[in-house]
C-alpha cells in the first residue's frame, strides 16, 4: 500500500485490493438500528441559553 493519495481511479483500486480482509466489507447484513431515546432538555440545558434574546 502506498503512503500518499492515488491521483487515478487505477491507483484508487489498487489501494483498495491492498487492503487486509478484516477491513473489507462482507455480504452479512448489519443489525437493524435500535429505537432512539426520547429527547428531554434538562434545566442545565435551558439555562444555557435564558439570556439567549439579548444576543439575537
């Protein structure tokens, strides 16, 4: 593998079949995403921006 940017599609390839199987995609599927928190603004949030009508 070479230690600078490939300036041609060739040379991107080539970079790419240099590289080691454990960091090439495979054909397993990946886990579905899991259900996101809800969101919440805490008071220390808040209070971050009270005084936020004096700077606009």
């Amino acid at each position: 593998m070479r230690n600078r940017e490939a300036d041609t599609l060739d040379e991107l390839i080539d970079d790419c079949t240099a590289l080691p199987a454990e960091l090439r995609p495979t054909a397993k599927a990946l886990p579905a995403p899991g259900a996101a928190s809800p969101w919440q603004v805490t008071d220390a949030c808040a209070a971050q921006v009270d005084d936020l009508d004096a700077y606009v």
